[in-house]
C-alpha cells in the first residue's frame, strides 16, 4: 500500500463544510444515504473526516445537497507550501 500526503486540516474544513450544508437544508444523515446510496458507515466517516473521499463521491454528496460541488470546497484554507516529499512521508 502506497503512502499519500493527507491535508488533515483540508479534510476536516471540507467534512465541517459538508455537516453545515446539510443542516442548513434540514438533511439528516439518514437523508443523505438515501440520497447518495452510500452506507451510513460512510456518510458518518467522511463527515467525521475519517475517509478521504474521492472527486466522485464529492460530486454524488454535492448533488445529493442539491449544491453545485464548488460550493463543498467554499472555505478558508492556508495550503501548505512545501507539503512533505515522499520520501519524508516515508520516514527516510
């Protein structure tokens, strides 16, 4: 398994971006799987910004919202401006 660069702090200003577009439309988690055909296991994961989801899955969330998917990355974020090599996720 290869090892990848994971922006914690992105993921998590994305996951609170996701719970705050869901309650402001009066969503619940159980809405949202019925919506998107995802499992709860995995509504709760990426909201709780344990799963890293893809650019697929971002798009079935942000149709399921009824939001153009632009609208899940509308937030505040410094981007790292030397994110760690490979070889130093590697711990070598």
């Amino acid at each position: 398994m290869g090892s990848q660069y994971r922006d914690q702090k992105f993921i998590e200003q994305f996951c609170k971006k996701i719970i705050e577009i869901r309650k402001a439309k009066g969503i619940v988690q159980e809405d949202l799987v019925e919506r998107t055909g995802f499992d709860i296991r995995q509504i709760g994961n990426i909201e709780r910004g344990i799963s890293n989801t893809s650019i697929s899955n971002l798009a079935q969330i942000a149709r399921a919202l009824g939001v153009h998917p632009k609208e899940l990355l509308d937030f505040d974020f410094e981007f790292v401006e030397n994110p760690p090599t490979r070889k130093e996720r590697k711990g070598k």
